[in-house]
C-alpha cells in the first residue's frame, strides 16, 4: 500500500473515530443550551437544583458552552478546511458555512470509509462503489455523487460503474427518463443488483408495464433474493402504481418469507401493508350493502402509501356527519361502527339545527379519501368530497379520477398539487363541478386549468352542529395545539401516530373529544393549525391562530377573517347541504342532483369570478422602460452575424474567457458576444476578444432601475429592449461549454412561441402552477398580497405548463416586446422581489419552443453522449466534458 493511501486510510480511521462521541456530546450540550435561549427551564430537565435564570443555572450554561465549542474544535481540527479560531477559549460559535463545511466532509469521509469497508469484506469495486455513491447522494453530495460518475463513465473499463452512479443520482433528483437514459445501457448484472433500490423502479416510472419483463427475468435468475429488503418495497410500490398486482405480490411474499429476524420491523410492516391492498385484500372486500338504499359514503383517510395521523382530518368527517344527523327522519343501515357512532352522535345534534326531512335511509360506507379506487365501492354511492387533495400514493399517482361508482359533491376542497390536474383529472372534476374550494388559492389553480370553482370554505365551521351550547359555559383556561410561541396551559399535537393502528370509528370518537374539549373545557386555543383554529371558533371558543406562513397556500380566504366572514363561510356551507342532501336521500336522479348543484352555486360563481378579476401583475409601462435605455448606446443588428448574450453571475467572471472560446472553436460564421456592464474589465474585455478568430467580446452600456439591485436580473429582463433593432439573440451562461455552431442554434424554429428554451429536467421544477404557489408561499405575512399574485398570475393561464430552464435560450426579441413581456418581468422584479428566472417563467408561462435536448445539458441532472452545449451554472465542473470517447 502507498504512503498516500495508508495516509488516507489514518484519517478515515481518525475521522470515524471521532466523530461518533463527539457528535454526540455536542447534541447533549446543545439542547439545554438552546432551551435556555428560548426560555425553557433546561437546568430543571438535567435533574439539577437551580432554576432558569438563578445563579448556578447561568455558571453551568456557560460550562455547557464552553464544553460544546471545545467539543467541536476537536471534531473540526480533525477535519480538511479552516477551522475559525477565538481569543476566548472556542466559546463563540462557528460560521454556519464553517459547519456545513465540516459536515460535507465528515458524509465524504463515511462514503470513502463505507467504500473501505465493502471492498475488505470482499465485495466487487462495482457494488462497492455503488454502496459508497448512495451514501453521497443520502447526505445531500449530489454532485459528488455526479462528477464520479462522469469521471468513471469516460473511461472504457468503469464505464458501467460510472453509468449506475449517475443513474442513482438522477434517480433522486431528476425525472425518471434521465436516470433510464443511464440504467437502461447497464448489462452488468452484479451492478443493477447492487442498485435494485433505483433501477427497477426508474424502470417501471419510465417503461410502464414494458418494465415487468426486467423483474421476471430478475426473479427467475434468483437475483431478486440478493435485493436489500428496500429495493423490494420500492419496487414493488411502483409496481403497484402500474397496477401489477402479481408482480407485486410476488416479490411482497418472497421477501415476508425471508422471517423476522432478516427484515427491519419498519419494512415489514410497509410489505404488510401493501399486501392488504391487494386483490383478496381487506381493503378490498366488498363493503356492506342494503338492497334497495341508495349508499352515502363517510370520508376516511387510509390509502395504500399512508394512512392519514392527523386528528384534523377526521374532525372534518365528523363536521360532515353533522349534515347528515340534522335530519330526524333520516335513518342508516350498513357499516356497524359508523352506524353505532351515528346513532350516539345524533343526540347531541343542536335544537336549532335540526330539521324533518325526508322519511329515508342510507346505507353508510367508508370511502378512502385517497385510496378509494381500490376499493370494492358499491354502485349509486353519493359523498360529500371534501379535505386536502392529494396525498399521492407512494409519490407517484394520484387517486383521481375517484372510483366510478362515486358520485361527489365536491364541497370544501383543497389541491394540493398542481401535478394532480391531468387531463383525465380535468375532465373528471368539469364533469361533476363546480367544485367548492376550502381556499382562494385552489380555487385559481383549478380556474387556470378551466375547472369551474368557487370559494367555499372549510366545512370544519359547521362542526358546532353537534355540540349544542351548555346553559352555563363553564369554559376556562388555555389550551395549546401546535404553538410555537411558549406560554402557561397544556399542548397538544395534532398528529398522533397512534391513531393510525385505531378503527375509523375510534378516531372519529377521538376527534370528538377535541373538539368536546375546545366546546366545554378550554376558553382560549392558541393554534398554529387550521383544523384546531376553526373547530374551536366554530363552537364558541376564543382562539388565537398564528401559523408558521399566513402565505401558505392552505390558508386563502381562511386566515384574517372576522366574525361575520366566518359566518358566511358556515351558513353558505350549511345552506348547500341543506338542499342537496335531501335530494340524494330521496333518490333524486345524478341529472337532477348536479343540476340542482349549479344552479345554488351560480352566485358563488359569480362572486369568484368579480374577486378573481380584481387582481393585476405589477407591470412597469414601456415608457419607463425606454426612459431607462435611451441614454445607453444600443446594439445595432448586423447582417450574417449571430448575437449571443452571455449571463455571468457573480463568481462566473473567469468563467467568460473559456465559454468565448468553446464557442469560438465551434463558429461558422461571424457572431457577437455581449456582457453587462461591470463583468470584466475594458481591458480584461480587450484581452479575450483578441483570442477570437470569429466573433467580438463586448459590453453593454450600464442601465438602472429603481427598487432593483440585481445587476444581472435586470439586464436580462431589459434584453428586448436593449436589442430593441434585433429579430433574435442566444442566450447562454458564461458557465457553459460549446460544441456546436451558435449560429445554428439561433436558427431554431420557434413558430410562434415567445422564445425556445428547454423544459427543466429537475424533479422540484416541473409544474408552472407550483412553481407560482411557491413564489406567493415566500409572501409570508403578506397574506393579502400572496393571494393578489396567485389570482394575477393564473389569470392568463387555460393549463398547466412544465417549467422551463431560460439560461439558454432563443429569445423572440420582436414577439417579446409586442407582448409587454419586459414591462411583466421588470414589475416582477421590483415589486414580487423574485428572481429573472422565476418572473420570466410567470411572464411566458407555456408560451415557449422546446429547444432540442442536447443544447441544454445540465450534468448534474442529465447526461448525453454528443452534448452541444453543457451547462454547468451552480454545479461543480467535471474536468473534461460528459461525451464518451469516441
């Protein structure tokens, strides 16, 4: 063994030994020292005499301190990288950079340890490489993880072990199809074993039902049993989302087999699970009828990815119970447990809620909220469809269109996901609209995709129906659930584990006596939930309600509201069951039914469509604009010659000289690159463009704009203008390496699309509608404003769109400013505070031509074998581009 690598090994040793206990100690410092900062009596905890504040708590805060910092300059001192030093003794705490620094290395030092200890116990360099590149990818190293991969890939003996790291890593954080790009070219059966846990599924995810034929030749060669037990699970769920129940089953009841004492209990109970949701299952039996009554379904939460543990959701079921038990001729068959809950929870129905009603029964079902397609619903089953939509099951689908045999009345709703809205979902929920929306910001999300919708609340105001007033309130006291900001009286979590191995009934009793506790017990709930905020103001309780964001897309319309808002909220919920109940009980016809659902919700409609309309996207005018560039000296276009704006942000200024060449090498004809003013240098400028055979290296004239620092923001948003003469410029970062003609790209075909661009590959930038809700989330307190944005923002939308990625792109300068695009952009920018990349995304929308795939090659997310253009923008640059050796 080299000096080096027996060096390297000392440190890996040194390393692991040190970092256990003094990790350790460094957490059991840390918590009391932090809960004496927020005020928490944490000397009491550790069992000592003092008190917060005293004395003897102060002196042995300051010894924790100090202990802990000491404890960190030992872990730190071990480590590559400075290691911040002060003059009193390391009782001052290190730079947060420092610390992420440290901890980067600490995951690098576990991967090099993990990739040690494979190879000793006698495993291949593939499957060890494998282990070790899945710990990077677990700590957060992607691009680690990436730059082996690429490095390996180029050489012809690890290119399959290349190719494997680079498909876990796109597994994680790229669409399915580029990690396939990768698995799919890998023959080496030990390797796609040892990377089952992101092979198989990247297979199923990508080539549907095509991927089956894998698993069976994977279970006939006995591979499958060398899987870990998590690549059984993960592929068995994708599996199951593709609806192969067979396969699915195969590979649950060859792992169960394995025993106890070879499967993790968090595992097994997940491969339990699932199998329940098989045919034959229990999820699956049928659910009892009555012959001859129509069936009315209860929500619940279970579904074969998770079951729901927040006591908020079966307090709405219980909130919709009470519009059914208003009705004293009203009788249920069906579901013993809910027909006993019912019979018991009738009695406490208010007086002054109750009415006759039709002389009718239903038969009672549970129905899932986000499993029920795999249940065995039984025809003619009517629900009121409420709650937060979707839960997707195991990441990958969504439970809509519900099952057929469902008929919703789709009342208090909240979307979730964006994604969710496919055309089939689109097509389900038009069909049985207008859906009544828990939040102002659904409501725009669904109008954005031509869903008709309303605002109608949350039904969760109507819970007092069952707990009539005391004579005398004998209320008092405080009550905690969820609150962040200390203070006396006792807390509460909203979400229980426990309540997830209870029947439905039992929880429905649990949400009871919450909601007993807000209407008898306590006076005053503090809350930073919502589902404790309204059920307790709805039955009379003072409550004070500070959620961690009032921009949360959860809480349009919800939060802020006065007593009368509340009101209308309840009584407009109230009234619309009050007719459409009575009509399903009585066996009224689905034409009727949702006849009669259109016509009671037209002045909702209308009210939606008047708010909605009120809302404007803080546009500048073209006037400002052209004020702001006419003192610059604008470029002239020139004939035969290609333009190219290249973006440089900060810390890509050394990176200009290399993209001017790559692209220089590569031009077959005369082109122009142009900076923003203060990149480089006239000098500098000078320099690099005497290195170019082809083209010329200039800056713009400087330009400013009031309420707008972003230098580089600022130039791009004013591009249009600036090349105000110009058809079309190319657009690149000073972070990319060419290999292809500029002049060909600037030739691409855009139609009539506002620019080309290519949809960004990364898995958090896939839908235009989430990338928005986002933008109005970081609103915070401004509530109001977050709601403004989301209602102008969708307002020009008829669909959802994928993002794409602008840091290369063709822009239609002409299409651009005839649509007012830089006044959208530059108001964005200066009022929004969002960055050019996310305000031209709101500006364009969908509007854009899909450039082809290799001009725009980020590498730690995708890779191709002829890239014309690599761009590695905020990613650590692999030393040789991504292209195979010929």
């Amino acid at each position: 063994m080299s000096k080096q690598a027996n060096a390297k090994d000392k440190l890996i040793g040194k390393g692991r030994e040190l970092v256990k206990p003094v990790v350790h100690g460094i957490a059991r410092r840390a918590l009391p020292v932090v809960e004496r900062a927020s005020g928490t009596k944490y000397v009491r905890e550790r069992g000592a005499t003092g008190t917060a504040g005293s004395p003897s708590s102060a002196k042995g805060a300051k010894k924790i301190a100090l202990e802990t910092a000491r404890s960190y300059r030992n872990l730190a001192s071990a480590l590559k990288g400075r290691t911040a030093g002060d003059v009193d003794g390391w009782t001052v705490a290190p730079a947060k950079k420092e610390v992420d620094a440290k901890l980067r290395e600490i995951a690098r030092l576990n991967a090099d340890s993990i990739l040690a200890e494979s190879l000793i116990s006698g495993s291949s360099l593939g499957a060890s490489m494998v282990e070790a590149g899945r710990a990077l990818i677990d700590a957060g190293l992607h691009g680690e993880a990436v730059s082996i991969g690429l490095n390996l890939r180029r050489r012809p003996e690890h290119q399959q072990i290349g190719r494997v790291l680079l498909g876990m890593a796109y597994h994680r954080a790229s669409n399915p199809e580029a990690a396939w790009n990768e698995f799919e070219r890998i023959d080496d059966r030990e390797l796609i074993t040892a990377a089952a846990l992101e092979f198989y599924p990247t297979a199923i995810d990508t080539l549907g039902n095509e991927a089956l034929p894998l698993i069976e030749r994977s279970n006939q060669t006995g591979d499958t049993e060398k899987w870990n037990s998590k690549a059984v699970l993960r592929t068995a769920e994708s599996a199951f989302c593709i609806d192969a129940f067979d396969h699915v089953r195969t590979l649950l009841e060859s792992r169960l087999a394995w025993g106890e004492d070879k499967l993790s209990e968090a595992v097994k109970y997940e491969l339990m699970r699932m199998r329940e949701w098989l045919p034959g299952g229990v999820h699956l039996q049928p659910l009892p009828t009555t012959p001859g009554k129509r069936n009315f379904g209860v929500l619940s939460y279970d579904q074969p990815g998770i079951r729901s543990r927040n006591i908020g959701d079966y307090i709405q079921t219980l909130a919709s119970i009470g519009h059914l038990l208003r009705y004293e001729n009203l009788s249920f068959t069906g579901d013993t447990g809910l027909t006993d809950l019912f019979a018991n929870l009738r009695k406490s129905v208010k007086q002054e809620r109750k009415y006759a009603g039709p002389e009718a029964e239903l038969n009672l079902v549970e129905v899932y909220r986000d499993g029920n397609v795999y249940q065995d619903i039984p025809e003619d089953t009517w629900y009121v469809s409420f709650g937060w939509y979707m839960h997707d099951i195991f990441g990958k689908s969504f439970n809509i269109p519900f099952h057929p045999n469902l008929r919703p009345i789709l009342l208090s709703v909240f979307v979730r996901y964006p994604e969710m809205l496919t055309p089939d979902a689109i097509a389900y929920l038009k069909k049985y609209g207008p859906v009544g929306c828990r939040d102002w910001q659904s409501v725009a999300v669904l109008r954005a995709v031509g869903v008709p919708a309303f605002f109608s609340g949350c039904l969760t105001t109507t819970v007092d129906t069952l707990f009539p007033a005391k004579e005398r309130d004998k209320r008092s006291g405080t009550l905690r659930v969820d609150w962040m900001k200390g203070g006396k009286g006792p807390s509460r979590k909203q979400t229980v584990t426990a309540i997830r191995d209870k029947s439905f009934p039992e929880n429905l009793e649990l949400a009871r006596s919450w909601v007993s506790d807000y209407a008898y017990k306590y006076s005053r709930v503090l809350t930073s939930r919502l589902h404790a905020n309204l059920p307790a103001r709805s039955v009379g309780a003072t409550v004070e309600f500070e959620p961690k964001n009032k921009s949360d897309s959860r809480f349009g319309g919800l939060y802020g509201i006065n007593d009368a808002e509340f009101d209308t909220i309840r009584t407009g919920i109230l009234d619309k069951l009050a007719i459409i109940i009575p009509l399903i009980a009585e066996g009224a016809s689905e034409d009727e039914i949702y006849a009669k659902w259109i016509e009671i919700t037209e002045d909702d409609m209308a009210a939606a469509d008047k708010y909605l309309a009120e809302a404007s996207l803080p546009d500048e005018t073209s006037g400002e604009l052209a004020s702001v560039v006419s003192a610059a000296n604008q470029p002239q276009p020139e004939a035969g010659t290609t333009d190219v704006y290249l973006s440089v942000n900060k810390g890509e200024e050394s990176l200009v000289e290399t993209a001017a060449k790559s692209i220089d090498e590569n031009a077959s004809g005369r082109y122009r690159l142009w900076l923003a003013s203060g990149v480089l240098d006239a000098e500098r400028v000078t320099e690099i463009g005497a290195t170019l055979s082809s083209g010329t290296l200039h800056s713009l004239e400087a330009v400013s704009y009031s309420g707008i620092t972003a230098r580089e923001d600022l130039v791009q948003a004013l591009l249009p203008v600036l090349f105000s003469d110009h058809d079309r410029l190319v657009v690149l970062p000073a972070a990319a390496e060419v290999f292809a003609d500029v002049a060909e790209l600037s030739r691409t075909n855009l139609s009539s699309s506002l620019l080309g661009a290519k949809q960004d590959v990364r898995k958090t930038r896939t839908s235009g509608l989430t990338l928005m809700r986002r933008i109005a989330s970081a609103f915070k307190d401004d509530h109001v404003g977050a709601l403004d944005f989301v209602f102008a923002s969708h307002s020009t939308l008829n669909e959802d769109f994928i993002v794409f990625d602008p840091q290369i792109a063709v822009l239609d300068l002409a299409r651009l400013r005839s649509e007012g695009v830089p006044e959208r952009v530059v108001g964005l920018l200066k009022s929004v505070g969002i960055n050019y990349v996310d305000s031209l995304q709101v500006a364009v929308g969908g509007r854009y031509a899909e450039l082809d795939a290799d001009w725009n090659v980020r590498a730690h997310w995708e890779t191709s074998d002829s890239p014309r253009i690599v761009n590695w923008r905020g990613q650590t640059r692999h030393l040789g581009h991504m292209a195979l050796p010929a």
